[in-house]
C-alpha cells in the first residue's frame, strides 16, 4: 500500500502505467482525415480521379489532453485508490486489538470503535484469530484468549467505555499470560492519547509479544476534563473551577454552573464562565461570581458540548460557603480597628466563609441565619439570648466562643455553678497569667492535636505561646472535651455536640491580648476547621441536618471518621443515576485517591446521614498528560478523519463518461455524426471538453458564485438604510406576525418622525451578522434552547458595541398565574437559560427618570398587547463602575444594551396591508394600542439617538424656544 497523506493506493505497482502516457499520446495523436462528399455519376468520378499522395490529419490538442485525462482516470482507478485508509498489518501471527476504554475514550468512542472492526475485517480477510481486550477495569474482567471473528465482532458491539481510567499494567498481564511463548502477534493500541503514568510500562510489555501500533489522537484532540482542587481548598475556591488537557493550541471552554434548589427540583445552568487555554497551556480557571445563596445551590460544573465523566465535576457539602457572624463584647473597635477581635476574626475567615457583623439578635433574626456564630469575648449573655441560641445549636449551628477579660472576670459564682449553658465545660473564677513578673509559671507553647481532635493534621508552629488563659474545671468528661491543649495540659480548645451543632470554646482571646495564635497560620486554618464542622441549620430543631456533616457524636472528629456509601453514580457519558441496593461503603480517605471500581465515581452519602463526599475521574490536584514521544513500538499512527472510501470506482466511472464523450467529438471530427454538415468550430470544441472534465472528474459540488455577492447585497443594503431585526424562531405564526409588527412600526416612525426605515429582516444569531441592526426584536418562546459559543460571542459583541436586544416573553397575561405559585412561566424560563451566557450589566426596571420614558413621546408606561409587567434595563446607578470596568453597561452613549419585557409589542404593533390591526389589545383597547406604537417610537429613537434627553444642559435652551 502507497500512502500520500490521506489518500492511498491498495495496488500501486498499476500507476507504473502512467510512465505510458507518452506512448499514448503518440499512438492517439494521428486521425484519419474526414472522407469528401462527391456525386456518384461514373464519367464525373474518373475524370477527377487523381494520383496524389495524402497525409493523415494531426489530432487537436483539446482531444489529445481527453484522451491523455481518460488514460490517466484508468490508470488511477485500478491503482485502487482509498481517501482516509486505515493502515494494513503484515504478519500471520494472531492479531490483538486493545482498546483505552475508560472515560477519556467516550468523547470519540466511535472512531475506536469503527478502526476496531477494520482491524478485525482484516483478520477476517486472513483467516487469523483475534485478541480484543479493554483496558479499563471491571467487575467483571473481559476474557483474554482468542476469538473468532465473529465473536470478536460481538464483543466488540457490547463494549462500551467504563468511568474509569485505564488500568494498561493489567491488561497487559493478562495479554503476557495467554501469548507469552506463542508466535509474535500483531498488537493494535487504541489509545486515548494520555500517559496515566503506564504508557511506557504498557508499550515495554507488549513489545515484548510482538509488533505494536499504537493509534492516538492528533495532538489537540486528547480528553477535556475538570479537576477538582484539594479538599481543603475546596470552601474557598469554590467558584474557580480548574479544566485540564494535555496540551494543544489557543482553545477556550464554557464552563456551566448547574445549580439546584431541592432534592426534586430540575437542575439549572446558573452561570457560564469561560476556561482559556493558551497556546500550549495544559490548564485553564474558569471563575464564577456567584451571590453566597446561588453559590451553595451548585451542585456540578460541566464543561459545555462534552459528555464524559471528565467533562462533570460534582460538588459536595465542602464546596459550599458558609456564613458566620461575629460579635464582639468590647468596644475598641472604633477607635482602634487593627486591634480589635473582629479585624483577626474576619481576616482568616474571609477565604472561607462569607463573614457578617452585628448584634447577636439581628444575627439570628437573619432570613438566612449564619452557619457559625463567633462571640468574641462576651461574658454575659441575657436568658433570651440564650435559649435563642441554645435553639439555633440544636437546629444545626456551631457557637465558637472565645475567651477574654470579660469573661474571665465574670462572677465566680455563676461560672462554677455552671450556671452559663453556653460553656462546653466548667470554668474557675478568674483566669490564669502565665509568664508575668509575679507568675510561677513561663508562657506555654501548643502540643500537637489528638487524632480525634477536629484540628488533627495541622502542624503546629514553634513559636507559637499563650500567656494567659481560662482554665477549665478538673471533670471525668474534659479529656474528652479538649480539643487542643497546651505543652502542661491545660485545655486551649473545649468542644461538645448538642443537638444537630456544636458548642466550642477557646480559652484565649481572639486577639493578641493573651497569645501569638492570631498571629500565626495556624489560626486561620483552626478556624476553617470549626467552620467545615458546621452541618448548616434546619427549619426545625427536631428535622434532621440535610447540608454537611452533622455528626450527634461527642466530637467532630468522629464525623470525619465516618464511612460513606455511593448515592448517584456517575457513568462514562456525564450521566448521574441513584444507585439501587446497597454498595459497599468506602473510608473518607478514598477520596484523596483517583475513582476505583471500590469507589466509583459519583456523590457518597455519610452512613447514617449528614455529610456528602463527591468522587469525581480525576483525583484532587490530579493533571492530563500527553503520551511520551519516545516509546517502545512498532509504528505510531493517527486516528483516521474519516471512515475508508474507496475511490477506484468512482475514477474508472469519470473515465467511462469521458470515453463516451470523446467518441462523440471524433464522430463529429470526422464527419460520421448524421447532423454534421461543417467543421466544429474550435471555440465550441474546447466549451465542450471543459463541460465534459467538469462533469466527468468533478466529485463535489462547487457553491454558486453568486451566495457570495448575495450575502455582500444584503450587508450593503443593511448597511445603507435604517432597518429594524428580529430573530427567527421558526414558528412561521410567531415570525411572521413579527415581521408584520416591525414593519408597521417602521411606517408609523416614517409619518411621526425623520426616520425613514426599510422593511425589517429576520436574522439568526447563529449565522447571521448583527452589527447592522440599531435594534433587534426578540420574541422568547418557551422552546427557545441554548445558543452556541459563537452565536453568544456575537451577541455579545453586538451589545458591546452599540446594539440594542429588545427581549419579549410575551407571557404578560399569564405570567400572575405562575407567580400564585412562585413560578417563572416557560418562556421566562427559557430567557434565564438564555442570559446565562451572556455578559450582560446588572439589570434594573425602568426608573421613571429614564431616557425611554421622554426620548420621543413623554410615557410613565410602555404598553403593548398586553400590559402591567415590569420592563427591564440596565442598571443607571452603576454606571460609573461599569464604566471603570469596561462593561456592556456603560458603554453605548448610555444606552442600554438590553430591553426585558413581556407585552408582547410586536403583535400590538403588527397590521395588514390595509392598515388593520392583526391583533387584539388587552385590555386597553385602541388608546392602549397607540400607547404601543409611542412606545415602539420612543425605543427606536433611543437606540439611534443615545442618552441625549437625558442631558439637563440643554433644558434651559428648550424653555426658551418654546416660550417664543
């Protein structure tokens, strides 16, 4: 086999018979000449008769070039030419297909799957047996001996990939074990083009059983995948999302937020964010500003257009922000901030949770009550307080209470009694000084943490000291209260569990005041620890904790210390299941490791309840690599384009077609075609063989010239005068009652005002340039799906640079009865999906101050065929931010770059060739339909004429002219 790219010959040793195109051109190039007419008559025909010697006539070049081209078609087409051919094996050995069949081979499963049955169509052909193995694990291993062909065939229609990585070192034992010692087997590899850290291994083995092809993806087609960050991380990055290759060039991803309100509720795309790889970048973030309530209603990312087990990342309780009020007993604050208990507290909780400031009561009369409370040095709380708070411990909330001179210098009494409920443990009177001039004891450094201590695997710096501190009174329960200690024992950290939360205490101050602990990292990430402990409050104090690790066990750490069973699976195509039975349940620390067939991939519920731990393909911090470039095989080659197409019969076709044409020429040359009477013009001649090549060898269709001047009329004529759009939904009703409606808007404006517009064009934002229209109608139906990368990016660049998108759901007159509900109606719902992509300025109902209400006609509402909704624009108020951030917003001359409403203007507007309205108005009649087309006028204006009205310069020079 011949190959030259992407095409190859199955019989090359036939083009040797092109070097005879020379000796053909040399044997075609003489032709006899035309025979003359003459009368029959016997006396004419011997008195002409004449001894002369003739010559025979030369052959056109144009018929010659035919037949050269017919010679060549043959030639070419018993070469047995094939366009995307698939690379035959020699050899006579078995022949082994191994197939990458984990989840980073399901993007372009059947390209495998159709070399794969190539590969065995060859072996048919041969007669030799077949080795068809997978590489990823399963339950239960595929046999590895030989098939026949036509069980390799079946086996191969079953095998579909796993939500595993590979696992080639096993699959490689196995293929050792059957054909170590037989003859030398071919051995097809069906990579995915990644490494896994065993390509080398994997490719030293086989070679070792015979001749190894390895197939991989081109570079830049290799698996897309989202990682996810380290678990301690995870709180805080939780809306940077990292996406990984294995290189390739300049690429962006969209990445989706999909959020979910409830267990039964349907899950969202909530927002997109773009991951951009640079030229040769393995990795990209995509960032995510998402309010703290959306934020913890996440519940995957995934990446846009891809459905693989790579391409989901599942989110579980660590993901989620929490929110933790402080408050502080003292009043320091103002006149001294860097010192106070709150600059330290929000300082190291602000990576980690969302912080919030204030006095206990507003804190927990808060609509969403905070996941932690910090009391940062509060001796005493009133009975009201504290059953308030006793409740919000019970229904899931962890009070982190620390120490100070307030409450040091409590009453004695009151705290030996343990009289305070809020204390974990009983405290002495007075606090203890450590290290002072008239102190018999030093300043005391921190052990390292229990393992059933919460804080267990924080190293604990050397330098950090307490100098005083409140001690706890001697109990059977303090060793099991304390959660960390000083070097003589005494407790730094008491905790209990009560109820659903958690009662902590710190024996020192939130401050520098007694200790260097604020000081240090340890401080920070002691307190992210109390935070992660949190299982967030219920509705009640009896229901049970549904958002992280409510544990009802003496200590957090116990919690950590749980098993977890798998919930939802998540298979090889993106897919999540609930999984039936009961699987086998798996440590917390499984989840530090890449997805097993013990711990498949998917969201793990804590036994008993509680805490949820996500399983995603890649482990925590884990990367994408490409294969090694040097590698111990036969021959490396790419997955092919295509599907084999064999294109000898198509060429000796062309070549039949030209024979029949060339026939025809000669009869017509030498005057044996019944209707020639005159030589061919060579003019016409030479039309005909370009007609006859054309029709003969051409095998595409060649795309009229004149779409190209098409698409340059319309950009002209669009760009020469004032024409309203709208977008093309493809329900004919719906658009061509649009079309109806821009078009009678565009004759009112005409007769009302200098704007002398032609008829309105429908254009799709797939494929369509925008940047011609000042305003685009949009009528949202509840079908209305997602629009692709491009068409967002266009859009988006349409608003950006001055256009106006008028968005109408048209849902007006039902939309109170979804409200009743707290519903959205179907259409809103499709436009949400809809702005999810775009980048779009923060979004506000029109102000009665606004531009739209005077920029024609003076209107305090903008009616259509129905009326009462809100419309919306963008935000005035940020404007300026907007403008320092280089935002859709601001730019425009002011105007905004978006319209949201649900009155369904088009049909308002819309009228038939006699002037007849095409639609009712509900339910203001004729007035509401004028109202209607002053709104339709002021829109337009606005979007040609900018913010001007708005400008209060000119109002003096208005005043004067009309008082004229």
């Amino acid at each position: 086999m011949l190959s030259l790219g992407p095409l190859a010959f199955l019989s090359p040793w036939v083009l040797l018979g092109l070097a005879a195109l020379p000796v053909i051109w040399w044997l075609v190039r003489i032709t006899p000449p035309a025979p003359r007419e003459a009368w029959f008559p016997a006396l004419r025909l011997y008195l002409g008769l004449k001894e002369e010697e003739r010559s025979s006539a030369r052959t056109p070049w144009w018929l010659l070039l035919l037949r050269l081209v017919i010679a060549a078609l043959v030639i070419l087409g018993l070469a047995a030419p094939v366009l995307n051919p698939v690379a035959r094996l020699g050899g006579e050995g078995p022949l082994v297909v191994l197939i990458d069949d984990g989840w980073t081979a399901a993007q372009d499963w059947e390209a495998r799957r159709a070399m794969a049955e190539a590969r065995i169509a060859e072996a048919a052909e041969t007669g030799r047996t077949v080795h068809l193995l997978g590489t990823a694990p399963r339950e239960t291993p595929l046999p590895a001996g030989p098939q026949t062909v036509a069980e390799a065939r079946a086996r191969l229609a079953a095998l579909e990939p796993q939500p595993l990585l590979p696992d080639r070192a096993a699959a490689a034992a196995r293929l050792t074990e059957v054909l170590e010692g037989g003859p030398r087997a071919d051995i097809v590899w069906l990579s995915d083009g990644l490494d896994h850290g065993q390509a080398r291994a994997a490719a030293s083995a086989l070679s070792q059983l015979g001749r190894v092809t390895l197939v991989a993806p081109e570079p830049g087609e290799t698996p897309r995948a989202l990682a996810p960050g380290a678990p301690e991380e995870a709180s805080a990055a939780a809306t940077q999302v990292r996406a990984v290759r294995a290189g390739g060039g300049a690429e962006t991803l969209t990445v989706h937020a999909v959020a979910q309100s409830g267990p039964d509720a349907t899950p969202r795309i909530a927002a997109s964010a773009p991951a951009a790889f640079a030229d040769g970048e393995s990795e990209a973030v995509a960032a995510f500003d998402l309010p703290l309530a959306l934020r913890n209603e996440i519940v995957r990312f995934e990446i846009a257009g891809l459905a693989t087990t790579g391409a989901r990342l599942l989110i579980d309780d660590r993901w989620q922000r929490r929110t933790v009020g402080i408050v502080s007993g003292r009043a320091i604050e103002a006149a001294q901030p860097l010192l106070s208990d709150l600059y330290y507290l929000e300082k190291a909780l602000e990576p980690v949770a969302r912080v919030m400031r204030g006095d206990l009561d507003a804190l927990l009369a808060a609509t969403s009550a905070p996941d932690m409370i910090v009391l940062a040095d509060v001796g005493r709380l009133v009975p009201s307080e504290v059953e308030a708070l006793e409740d919000w411990i019970a229904r899931g909330g962890v009070l982190v209470r620390f120490a100070g001179p307030r409450l040091a210098a409590a009453e004695a009494g009151q705290i030996a009694a343990g009289n305070d409920a809020l204390l974990p443990v009983r405290l002495r009177g007075g606090g203890r000084a450590l290290g002072g001039a008239l102190t018999w004891e030093r300043a005391q450094e921190l052990q390292p943490f229990d393992d059933t201590s919460p804080f267990t695997g924080l190293e604990v710096p050397g330098d950090v000291s307490v100098s005083r501190q409140v001690l706890a009174e001697p109990a059977p329960d303090l060793p099991q209260k304390t959660w960390a200690r000083l070097a003589d024992g005494t407790p730094l950290v008491t905790g209990e569990a009560r109820g659903q939360g958690h009662l902590v205490l710190v024996h020192v101050t939130a401050n520098t005041q007694w200790s260097a602990l604020p000081l240090s990292g340890l401080y920070p990430a002691m307190l992210k620890r109390l935070v992660d402990i949190a299982p967030g409050v219920t509705a009640a104090a009896s229901g049970p904790a549904t958002s992280p690790a409510a544990s009802g066990t003496a200590t957090p750490a116990a919690a950590e210390a749980r098993r977890f069973r798998l919930a939802t699976a998540l298979d090889e195509r993106g897919g999540l299941s609930p999984v039936d039975g009961a699987p086998a349940s798996v440590p917390v620390t499984a989840f530090a490791e890449p997805p097993s067939l013990a711990a498949p991939p998917g969201l793990y519920a804590a036994e008993g309840g509680g805490a949820t731990r996500a399983m995603n393909a890649l482990a925590p911090g884990a990367a994408l690599t490409p294969l090694p470039s040097v590698i111990e095989i036969y021959q490396r080659i790419p997955y092919a384009t295509g599907a084999e197409r064999a294109l000898g019969p198509w060429l000796l076709a062309a070549a039949l077609a030209l024979a029949l044409v060339d026939t025809l020429l000669g009869m017509i040359l030498r005057g044996l075609h019944p209707g020639a009477r005159r030589p061919v013009p060579r003019g016409a001649a030479v039309l005909a063989l370009a007609a006859a090549l054309g029709a003969g060898v051409t095998f595409a269709p060649v795309p009229p010239a004149s779409a190209q001047q098409a698409d340059d009329a319309t950009a002209l004529a669009a760009a020469l005068d004032v024409r309203l759009a709208y977008v093309r939904t493809g329900d004919p009703e719906v658009d061509e009652l649009t079309e109806a409606g821009l078009a009678a808007l565009t004759r009112v404006l005409a007769a009302r005002t200098s704007v002398e517009g032609e008829d309105p064009v429908a254009v799709d934002p797939e494929s369509d340039p925008l940047v011609f229209y000042p305003l685009i109608y949009w009528p949202v139906l509840p079908t209305q799906g997602p629009l692709s990368d491009a068409a967002l990016k266009r859009l988006d660049d349409y608003m950006r640079t001055g256009g106006m998108v008028l968005f109408d759901t048209r849902d007006a007159q039902i939309a109170p009865i979804y409200s009743l509900g707290q519903g959205a109606t179907p259409a809103t719902q499709a436009l949400r999906q809809l702005l999810g992509g775009l980048d779009l300025p923060p979004l506000e109902p029109v102000p009665d101050d606004h531009v739209l209400t005077k920029a024609f006609y003076l209107l305090q509402e903008f009616p259509g065929r129905y009326t009462g909704s809100q419309v919306w624009v963008a935000a005035q108020e940020n404007r300026t931010e907007l403008e320092d951030a280089g935002s859709t917003g601001a730019t425009n001359d002011g105007v905004s770059p978006i319209v949201i409403g649900s009155h369904d203007w088009a049909a308002a507007w819309a009228t038939d060739r006699s002037g007849r309205p095409l639609a009712g108005v509900v339910p203001g009649g004729e007035r509401q339909r004028e109202l209607a087309y002053r709104f339709g006028v002021n829109l337009v204006m606005y979007a040609l004429t900018g913010n001007y009205k708005a400008d209060q310069v000119h109002v003096p020079a208005l005043l004067e002219r009309l008082g004229q």
